[in-house]
C-alpha cells in the first residue's frame, strides 16, 4: 500500500542483456545525447519566479525526503523560486484535509490516493492542471497516467513517484535446488508450489498481518482473470463485490491460501507476520521460503536485513497471470495536485512531470516514472532498469491499486473494511462466499461517490 514508507530500492549491479532492453523499450540507445529533461517540458525555459515561496506536502520522510529535496532544489536553482516541504507521513492525506479545513493548504500535495484525489476535485479543494501540463502529459506519460489524473473531464493530477506491484521475488537456490523456473501463469505456480512441498521446501511467505500485501495479491489475481474494464468497474463499486468475477478471483486465491503446506507458518502464521518479515524470512539463512510476493520497494527489505544480493541471490518475476490478461502491471504511487491555480505553483507541478525531476531521484535508486522521456541510463542498476521496462511495455494496460481507488474508509484503513476481510479470508480460505459478502457489507457502508 503506497501510504507506507515501503518504496525505496537500492539495487544490484548492471546486466548488458537486460540493459539493452529496457533501452528498446524506451526507444533510446546507450549512447543517446538526450539531456536528462527529455521530453516536452525540456523543450521550453523555465520562467523566473524570484521571489516567489512555494509550499510543499508529501508522505517521505528519512532518506526519501532527502531524495526530494534535491528534486525540489532543483527546481529553485532553475526558478529561482523558494519552496519549503513538510512531510506527512502515512497520514499526508489526513494532515492535508486538517489544512484545508484551517484555511492554510499547502501549493502543491503528492497523495497516494486516487480515491481521495477523487474527492478533493468534486469538492472544489484542489485545482484543474493547465493546458501545458496536460499536453505534457499525453505527450510523456499516454493516455492511461492522463486517464488516472482525470476527474470529470479535467486533469487533476500527475504522476511523480511510481511503484511497481506486479513483481514477485524469489530465492534463486531455493529455485535452483529444486529444479524450478519461474512460472509464468497461476496453473504453474500452485504446480511449482507443490514440488517445492515435495522437495521440502515451504513455497511462499505472505506477511498476513498487514491487511493490504493481502489486497495486494487478491487485485494482480483479479486483474489477471477479469480484466482492467471489470477492475475498475469494481475498484467505483460499479459492480457488488459479490460479483462472480470477485468469486473467482478469491477462489483461484484459495487455491494457495487452501493448502497450508504452501505457506510458512500456514494461515495462522501468516496472519501473524508482517511484510517486513514476510520478504525477510524468504531470504535470510537458512530461507524459510522460497518466494514472497510484493512490490519492487522488496527489495530494500531484503538488501537491509539480510545477505541476499539483488541480481543474484534474489531475483523477480511477472506476477504470474490468472486468466488471459497477461501483460499488466498494478502499481501505486504518489501524484502530485494544486491547491491553487497560481502560475508558481502549475510550474512546480509541470517541473514535477518532467524528466528533469524524474531523472534526478531515479539516480538515486527507489524510483520509477511513466515518463517516456526518461533515458533508462538514469536508472542506477539492471533490476531496476527491468522494472521500469515492464511499466513502459505495459502501456495503457497499467492499473492503480484497487484499494488506493477506492474511499480510504473501505479500502484504507487498518483493521477494517477491505484490508481486514482480506484478513477473514486468510484465516477461512475455503469461505470464498462468507468473504465476498463480508466485502460487500463494507463496500456499501461508505459514500463512493
């Protein structure tokens, strides 16, 4: 879930092999000139805006914050404009309403919830983005970030920071000793799940405690079998969570859950270990698994608390598809929205949109943009490069977190609604219609509009 501070990667080293694709894929070559502002918003001067002071909210604190200050100093070097940033933590979203509400937002707020984006723009809170932004936008990002951002006809928002939530990690000896390869669809991951049982190897580690690596796995499978139209017809509550495609989807997620064999701890156990631990425990020595499912942030997880070299020791797949929707990519992420229509601040929001700002934390590892014109040499590492690849390759076919669209108060928030059915349904795997109720129970307590 992208309101925690689980996103930053810093990672192995470079693979000619890999390298070369991921720059095919951005439709550049490794001696390419082009400037690191890339794109349209290179193509025009930044104005002067000296003494203009410009207000910043965010969730990154720590060594992020230090990440996006020097994206923000940035953009004052080039301005001379002066920006100050606040951090607010797992609860930006929270704090930024208590702004409003006291007459005081901030210029700019990067939220990591469409849902909320969603309804700061039906309430007039946050701003239409101005003709250039928008041009900018198509132009770099396509249709489907322009389609995110849009709310009513009119762009809201743009996305800076993205995570990738297609990627599955995996232990490379656990692999090599039991003679598998990754699996490229669900059919042959519950097989593969099975002959690591048979080897004496326990397949996966799921971190059950936090509510949401649940969602997370539920909506790559959902994807997967009932397609983007059906996922965002669910993500709006336009169809009832009792639908048979959510039956589906939680019955194929059963397949895994059923079997307590297949999983450390079995369901028990895994209802009592966090995602922290959950990537820690497929990668520590002796492993206790041999693959753990969660976004590309997984791998400062495995890089900070155990030996496992990313690259090597551990390495990802695509989530293994479920039905016939095989080239996707769920993702989170932070988009960046004004709170006002003053120039400054479009500025800033179209300096946050462009390749200058993406290529600057990019260097610094733990970030991914849908930028096109972002040259894949600003990545620092081979892993990373593969991850962005799979986010350009995907192109309209990228999908936002299911729960990040939707209100906070069902699909956000600890111990309830959403998350915590998820957490029902792990303790009761083979209750795939107590679960689909339960989920639409919640559902209909909250406002969707």
């Amino acid at each position: 879930m992208s309101a925690y501070a689980y996103k930053r990667t810093k990672l192995g080293c470079m693979v000619a092999a890999v390298t070369a694709l991921a720059l095919t894929a951005a439709g550049c070559s490794s001696s390419s000139s082009k400037p690191a502002a890339g794109g349209s918003a290179s193509a025009a001067a930044w104005p002067s805006l000296s003494g203009k002071h410009l207000t910043v909210l965010a969730e990154w604190s720590g060594a992020e914050q230090t990440d996006f200050q020097a994206v923000l100093s940035k953009f004052e070097s080039l301005t001379g404009a002066s920006v100050t940033y606040q951090s607010g933590g797992s609860s930006t979203g929270t704090v930024l309403q208590t702004k409003i509400a006291g007459g005081a937002p901030p210029d700019v707020a990067l939220l990591p919830e469409p849902g909320l984006i969603n309804t700061l723009a039906q309430q007039g809170q946050i701003k239409p983005l101005d003709q250039a932004i928008q041009q900018e936008v198509a132009a770099d990002d396509g249709t489907g970030w322009q389609n995110l951002g849009t709310v009513g006809g009119k762009l809201y928002s743009v996305a800076f920071k993205i995570s990738n939530k297609t990627t599955f990690w995996y232990n490379t000896a656990q692999f090599q000793q039991a003679g598998v390869t990754p699996p490229t669809n669900w059919k042959q991951f519950i097989a593969d799940c099975q002959t690591f049982v048979d080897d004496g190897i326990t397949p996966v580690s799921v971190g059950g405690s936090d509510g949401w690596t649940l969602a997370d796995w539920f909506q790559n499978i959902y994807l997967s079998e009932a397609g983007p139209d059906m996922y965002n017809k669910l993500a709006h509550h336009q169809i009832t969570w009792t639908d048979p495609t959510v039956v589906a989807a939680l019955t194929t997620f059963g397949q895994l859950l059923g079997n307590p064999k297949f999983v450390v701890g079995g369901d028990s156990g895994a209802l009592q270990t966090s995602y922290n631990n959950s990537v820690t425990q497929a990668f520590t020595s002796p492993p206790k698994a041999a693959m753990v499912f969660e976004g590309d942030f997984s791998a400062t997880q495995i890089t900070s608390t155990t030996g496992a070299k990313i690259g090597s020791d551990a390495k990802f797949f695509s989530f293994p598809s479920a039905g016939t929707n095989s080239n996707f990519v769920q993702v989170s992420g932070d988009m960046a929205t004004a709170l006002n229509s003053d120039p400054a601040t479009m500025e800033l929001i179209r300096f946050l949109g462009s390749a200058t700002a993406d290529s600057i934390w990019a260097a610094e590892g733990g970030y991914l943009s849908p930028n096109k014109q972002v040259p894949m040499s600003a990545y620092p590492d081979a892993t990373t490069r593969q991850e962005a690849t799979m986010l350009l390759n995907a192109g309209p076919n990228v999908d936002f977190s299911l729960d990040d669209l939707s209100p906070a108060a069902f699909g956000g928030t600890v111990g309830s609604g959403y998350w915590a059915d998820m957490q029902y349904f792990l303790a009761h795997p083979t209750d795939v219609q107590g679960t689909a109720q339960k989920l639409e129970a919640d559902a209909d307590k909250v406002s969707w509009s």
